[in-house]
C-alpha cells in the first residue's frame, strides 16, 4: 500500500544541504536568537546557508533581522518560490509572504505541516551547504514534522536554566531521541546572575554534548534589538561561537564520508552483480 509519509520522507532526505534544527520544548528561550546567530556565523566563514522560520503562525526571523522583503514565486513551470537573500542567507518565513504586517496567521496543524514541506521542497535553495530550521517549540505540530519527515541532519537543543524550561527541554530531547534524531547538543542560554546555569549538569546526564552557557546581558540584547548578530558583534560569544560552527563541521563531514563511503560499497556490490 502507499505511504505518502514515507514518500515525503524519501524525497526531503534528498536535499543536499545539511539541515540544523534549532528546538526547544519551551518558548522564549532564544531559538530563533540561536538559529540566526548559526546561520549567520556559518555564512561568516564563506558556507552558502539557508534559513527557514518554521515558527509558521508566530514568525520572527524577518523582524528579528529587520528584514522587509517578499517572498515570490517564480513565473511558469515549477512555480518555486524565491527566498530573500539577506547578507548572503537565503530566508524563507511565512511573515514574509506579508511583510511588515502584524495580522494573525490563524491556521491548524495540518496547514502548518504543507507549509513546512513547501519551505524545504518548493523553494529555489539553489545549492546550500547548511539549512538551519528555526522550530517553534513542543513536541507536536512542526516540530514533529521536522523531525518525523524533515530528515533532519542534526538537532541543536536551546534551554534556560529555569526548571520549566529544562522540563521541557527535556521533553523535546526525548522525542528526538525516539525519533532518531541525531542530538548535536545542549546550548543554555540566558544564564548568569539572575537564572544560574544547569545545563551542563543536565547535558552529562543525558549524555548528550553540552554546548556551552550563553549570558543573559544588555549588550546582547541590544544586539538583537539593533538587528545585529551577536555572534559575529559581541566578543564574549567567539569562543561558543567558534566551537559551535567546529562541531557542526565535524558532523556534516563525518556525515558527508559516512554517505560516500555507502555510495562507493554499492556501487561496487552493483558493479559485482
Ligand atoms: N542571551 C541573551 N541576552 C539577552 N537577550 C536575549 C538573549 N537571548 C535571547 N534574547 C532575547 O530574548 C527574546 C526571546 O528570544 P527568541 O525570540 O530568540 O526566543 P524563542 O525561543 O525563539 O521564542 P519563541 O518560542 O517565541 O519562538 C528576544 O527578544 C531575544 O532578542
Ligand atoms: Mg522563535
């Protein structure tokens, strides 16, 4: 019998690029600070990057960037639509098919599930070396999309020190695991003075690599307000920057050796036959 989800499932796994996740089961944690601080930081160093805001009823990426552009579809054939290219990254996000706008999208599940798909299959990625997804969080909806059919490569997991958010976190981290999603690590973000620092006790008992503690601090958050990348701005973030944009590497090359040498194996058992 067919499966249209398995079919979705075979034909995102063969996009080319490397495909990030960023997620949390908690909101307002810094998700989408961490994904465009990612994406840009892997543009900074000469990758060609592409963008996605899967937060698909409350998108922040264009405002977060002051980005004002729309989005179009090519004319004719395919009909693909054409990201906005911004300092180099390619963007796609539902607030830029409205751009400025501050109506509601008000929109169920199933809706956001296609629009997802459509941002991975239907746009002019061109060719991209990473894709960073900026989910929204829970453990339902587009973050079960993502990580059911997205084929995602890597999942980079954000929490605050808070207990809620690290309840959640967790339960993001155990979906993904009984998913099969590759875990790239745990980053805090938020810690300091007024929240503390958890992560790295919570990240050794998971076993999962601990990322680093981003500070919560005005310089960073006028950073941000300034539609800046504090990555690339503020000194105190080079060092989990630096390491961060490493390990991403070392995964996608690992992974890009592990792909050829499958390939090289069958095409040996083929050529035997
Ligand atoms: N380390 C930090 N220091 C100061 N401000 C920060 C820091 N990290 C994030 N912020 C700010 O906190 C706010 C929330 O961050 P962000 O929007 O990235 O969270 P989110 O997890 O994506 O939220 P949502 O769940 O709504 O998508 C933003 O205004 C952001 O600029
Ligand atoms: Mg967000």
């Amino acid at each position: 019998m067919e499966n249209p989800f398995l079919d979705q499932k075979n034909s995102l796994s063969k996009l080319k690029m490397f495909k990030i996740g960023v997620h949390s089961g908690k909101g307002g944690v810094g998700k989408t600070f961490v994904a465009v601080n990612v994406a840009y930081s892997l543009a900074a160093k000469g990758y060609k990057v592409g963008l996605v805001d899967a937060d698909i009823d409350c998108p922040n990426v264009p405002k977060f960037l002051s980005v004002n552009s729309m989005l179009v579809r090519e004319q004719g054939g395919s009909a693909k639509l054409e990201p906005v290219v911004h300092n180099g990254v390619k963007i796609v996000s539902t607030a830029l098919f409205n751009p400025g706008k501050e109506d509601p999208i008000i929109i169920r599940g199933p809706i956001k599930h296609r629009m997802l798909l459509d941002f991975l299959q239907s746009v002019n990625w061109g060719d991209l070396d990473y894709l960073v997804i900026d989910l929204p969080p829970g453990t339902a909806d587009v973050p079960l999309s993502a990580m059911q059919l997205a084929a995602l490569d890597t999942l980079l997991l954000v929490t605050t020190p808070t207990k809620e958010a690290i309840l959640d976190t967790t339960r993001a981290l155990n979906m993904a695991k009984k998913l099969n999603v590759l875990i790239l690590g745990l980053l805090e973000n938020m810690s300091g003075e007024i929240f503390g620092s958890n992560a790295e006790n919570i990240a050794n008992s998971f076993d999962i690599p601990y990322l680093g503690s981003i500070p919560l601090s005005k310089e960073t958050a006028q950073i941000n307000e300034n539609a800046e990348i504090a990555f690339l701005k503020n000194p105190v973030l080079f060092k989990i920057r630096d390491n961060l944009v490493d390990l991403i590497d070392g995964i996608r090359n690992s992974i890009n050796l592990e792909r050829s040498s499958r390939l090289v194996k069958s095409a040996q058992e083929m050529s035997k036959k």
